[in-house]
C-alpha cells in the first residue's frame, strides 16, 4: 500500500532509470531529497534534482550505516541487479526505524521475500507496466488526471527558437519560464527521464508540467504549442 501520510524526506538508492525518475519527480514538490549511487556520472545529474547527493556503495553494509537512513522518512531501494544488496539495505533501513521501505524488485518470488522481511512496498516492473496499459485502455492517463488539477497541468509543446540546439540545462527553462520537462517524444521514441545535458533539437516534441496560475507560462504555451 502507499503511503497514508505525507512525507518530506526520502533517500533514494540507486540512480537507475527507475531511480532517477523517482529523483526527478520528487524534485518537484517541496521535500528533502538524498540521492545514493556509486556510479560519479549519475550523481552529477541528480545533483540538479537533489537536496543531498552521495557516492555510496549500497552494497557496502557499513557505507550504508554512515548514511543515517534514520533521518529519512522513506526510503526506496532500486538496485534490482543486485537483489542481497537490497534485501541487507532493507533490514539495515527497517533498523534504523526507517517508516516506510520501497524496493523495486525484479519478480515475484523477490516479492514475497521482501515483504517477509518487513518491506511496507515492493514494486514490480512487470506489474507497473502492466497497470500502465490497464490505464490506457480505460482511457485514464496522467493528462486526464492532471488536466482536473487546479495547480498544475502537462503540455506537449514545441522548443522555442532560443532553446534550440542547447541542453535542458543551457536554456535554463525550468527557471526561466516556470517549466519542467518530463519527457521529450522525437519520432516514434519517448525519452523518460531528461537529463541536464539532453539537447533539445527542431524536430522534439516537449512534455512539460508547469504551474496554471503563472501568467508567464501561459503565455509562452499560447506561443509555442503545436497547432492542431
């Protein structure tokens, strides 16, 4: 089950894919956010989404108690590679007092050991995508959900002149103009999550999120989105 409350520190461990998305979307509200991989290149990216960011070995029991998961409310796992890894950071986080645990495992059987151990949250690909489909055939999609939302909404627009052939991070967009980049569609081929360093060309389209409220923003969508 999902959190009942609403929590405001979370570490996350491992900056894959998944990881990094969970980064970059947490960024987005107004919580503490520590991001924990090995890999340097990573790290440097999250460090645009993250409070704290630290060169850790997760699979180092002791680099992981020198991380004080206690101070965290929440702390999601990602290293589904290395699955004794996870299950030691697990019970190493559930020590701590750690109040609620996600890790995303790789299969069923996983599952269940998590869950024995005290995991309050495993997430399983297989089961996310599947959900997502589900979604779709229904016809609910995060453009359904949002586009009741009062506070913020998503936008598939194209760049404007100034940004093109500069990274996320050149343009500056996100401060600038009060938007953040989801995704970027290009042909037939979504990139999820955008990177600082991801040059945005002619031809992209943009999946934005940005506040309804902010007269300057919507005044640029009115400029640049595609015309039907």
């Amino acid at each position: 089950m999902s959190p009942k409350k609403t929590y405001t520190q979370f570490a996350v461990l491992g900056l894959g894919r998944f990881g990094m998305s969970i980064v970059q979307t947490l960024s987005e509200f107004d919580v503490n956010i520590l991001a924990v991989d090995k890999n340097e290149t990573k790290l440097n990216w999250a460090v645009d989404y993250a409070t704290h960011v630290v060169q850790a070995d997760i699979s180092d029991e002791k680099a992981l108690e020198k991380l004080g998961l206690g101070n965290f409310e929440v702390v999601v796992l990602t290293t589904v590679g290395d699955f004794e890894a996870s299950q030691i950071a697990a019970m190493i986080a559930k020590e701590a007092g750690v109040k609620h645990i996600i890790v995303h495992a790789s299969n069923a059987r996983q599952k269940a050991i998590l869950e024995r151990i005290g995991v309050n949250e495993v997430i399983l690909p297989e089961y996310e995508m599947g959900a997502r489909l589900a979604r779709k055939l229904v016809g609910a999609n995060i453009m359904d959900i949002l586009g009741e939302s009062d506070f913020y909404t998503i936008t598939e627009m194209r760049p404007m002149e100034e940004w093109l052939n500069k990274s996320i991070k050149e343009t500056d967009i996100r401060s600038k103009y009060n938007l953040t980049i989801l995704a970027i569609l290009y042909g037939d081929r979504l990139q999820i999550p955008v990177f600082p360093d991801t040059v945005i060309t002619e031809d992209d389209i943009l999946i934005t999120l940005s506040e309804k409220k902010t007269t300057d923003t919507k005044s640029l969508l009115e400029k640049v989105l595609p015309k039907a």
